[in-house]
C-alpha cells in the first residue's frame, strides 16, 4: 500500500512539474510575441511620421518655403534635456552637415501634421531630419541590451535577423543535402 501511494505522489509531482513547464513556456511565447508586437508598433508609428516629413520636405523645396515644415528646430532648442541627451549619446551631432534640419516632432506637432494615434511616453517625442528623413525616437526600444534610437538602426536589425535566418536555413538545407548524398552513397546493408 505504501509502495502505491508514494508511486502515485510522484506521478503527481511529475504532473505538476510538466503543468508547470507548459505553463512557463506559454508565458515565455506570449511575452516574446507581445514584445515584437510593440517593436513593430513603434517603426509602424515612425515609418508614419518618416511618411509625412518626406511630403512636407518635398512640398518646402518645391515652393522655396522652409516655414512649411513642421516641428521646433533642435539647434533652437539644444537646452531641451531629452535634446541634450541625443547630443551627449552621439545619435545626432552638431557636426553632421543637415544638423540645421533636425527638427522636434512632438504631440502638438503630429496634431498639426494630421497624425493620430500616436502617443508619446512623458517628456518623449520624434527628433526628425527634413534632409536625410532620418526618424528618431527620444525614448528609444531596448533589444537584447541595446537601445536603438534610430529607424534606420531598427530596419538594419531586421535585415540582419532576416539575413541570419535565411543563413540559417541555408545551413540547414545545405546538411540535408549533404546527409542525402551520403546516404546514396553508403552502400545498405540488410539482415535477411
């Protein structure tokens, strides 16, 4: 009798430890979804305002009007802290040729560009560039330990991930058909 009931205690603690994984793993799998979900959110949002800056620039060269785009201009606003920071963190510099086109987009200046739906975290907002229609994100997004900035940092990330993938099913296919080619070489050999 004792042997039954510490057989069936461990097949309990055995069920509970495997709940327990699946439970874990579907956790992991969701937060990692919600993750890329927000990482696409946020180059959704830039690739919007990049968009919307790329007319505005267009339509400023066409009339010879720079009071046409929109925004604050960072060179007239350097003592903004969350300016100070990029500067400091070298993700814009005072040296860089179009500097005198970088310009603040904030809530009031979506607002004045028709943009909706796009919330910016306290004290946050785009730095963008008329001449290069570079975007960037005062807050950033962490990935892997790394706080990217840029849309265009963010679009080489995902090219490298693509890149690696691809690279990584090529190896695959590539050891498929070397396994293959071993196996039709390899005489068989059968008990009979």
């Amino acid at each position: 009798m004792k042997k039954q009931n510490a057989m069936s205690l461990i097949g309990v603690i055995i069920a509970i430890i495997f709940i327990i994984m699946i439970i874990c793993g579907a956790i992991y799998f969701t937060m990692e979804q919600f993750e890329k979900s927000r990482i696409e959110n946020v180059k959704t949002n830039m690739l919007l305002v990049q968009g919307k800056i790329k007319v505005l620039q267009e339509s400023s060269v066409a009339k010879k009007d720079e009071s046409i785009l929109k925004g604050k201009k960072v060179a007239d606003n350097a003592e903004n802290e969350k300016v100070k920071e990029m500067l400091e963190k070298g993700v814009i510099s005072t040296q860089d040729e179009s500097y005198d086109k970088y310009y603040i987009v904030d809530q009031d200046t979506l607002t004045q560009m028709q943009i909706e739906g796009i919330v910016f975290g306290e004290g946050n907002f785009y730095i963008v560039n008329y001449a290069t229609n570079e975007i960037l994100w005062t807050q950033g997004i962490t990935i892997d330990g790394v706080t990217y900035y840029k849309l265009s940092d963010l679009e080489k990330l995902d090219e490298t991930t693509t890149n690696t993938q691809a690279n990584e099913q090529l190896n695959v296919e590539t050891q498929n058909e070397q396994q293959n080619a071993e196996n039709a070489q390899s005489p068989t050999t059968q008990n009979t």
